[in-house]
C-alpha cells in the first residue's frame, strides 16, 4: 500500500492552519461588525465573505494535497508567497511576533511542498513505473 510522505501531511497541515487562522479573523470581522465596532459596516460584511471564502479555498487545497492530488501544490505555492508578502507588512508595522510565526509557517510550508519526496510523490517517474493512483489501490 502507497505512504502518504510526512512532508505532504505537514504541508497540507500548515495550509489548513492558514485557512483555520484566515477563518478566525473573518469571524472576529464580522463579530466587531454585527456589534457596530467597525470602522465602516458597508465595508465590513463583503470583507468578512471575502475572508470566508478564501479560508475555504485554502481548506480545500489543504484537502487536496493531503489526498495526494498534483494540482494541489501550485495553489499551496501561491499561498506561501502571500503569506511571506504579508510577513513583510507585519514586520513593516512593527508586529514581530505575528511576522515571524506566519514567515516561519510560509518558509517551513514551502520547503515541504517543494522538498523531493513531495515532488515524487505527487508527480512520479512516468518511465519508473506504475503511477500514484494505481499505486494507491
């Protein structure tokens, strides 16, 4: 029977902590909003569907490099690089400790995914043998 590689299972474990952390803060979003705490209502609600929505995406990819899926990588790539973007503005803005854990995050989440054992799991050899799915039974 096929192993799924611990690098996939980090990996996919960080962009659902990603996702889990984007989802708290819509909430916390639309908590302050219903409350009438925030800056600007009219701005708030589209936010909190916007945040949402993107912590679902992330579960999602999350979901699919767990279950082994090639295309998964890419979007967990693409996340990681905004993650390390958003890094940048929380150092920026003198918010160390947030800066660090989330470049800590990124930087750990990319070498998993791009390390070999990830790359050769879910994208095998054609000409070494038989391919991940009939390997997974």
């Amino acid at each position: 029977m096929f192993r799924r590689p611990l690098t996939i299972t980090l990996a996919a474990l960080i962009e659902a902590l990603l996702g889990l952390g984007l989802a708290v803060g819509g909430i916390y979003v639309l908590a302050i909003t219903l409350l009438g705490r925030g800056a600007d209502g009219s701005f708030g609600l589209p936010l909190v569907v916007f945040v949402l929505g993107g912590a679902a995406a992330l579960g999602y990819v999350a979901w699919g490099l767990f279950t082994l899926h090639d295309w998964a990588r890419t979007p967990v790539v693409l996340t990681q690089i905004f993650a390390l973007v958003t890094t940048y503005y929380l150092w920026t803005s003198e918010q160390y400790a947030a800066a660090l854990g989330l470049g800590a995050l990124a930087v750990a989440a990319l070498a998993l995914v791009l390390a070999p054992s990830t790359t050769a799991t879910l994208f095998p050899d054609e000409a070494g043998g038989a391919s991940r799915r009939s390997r997974q039974g």
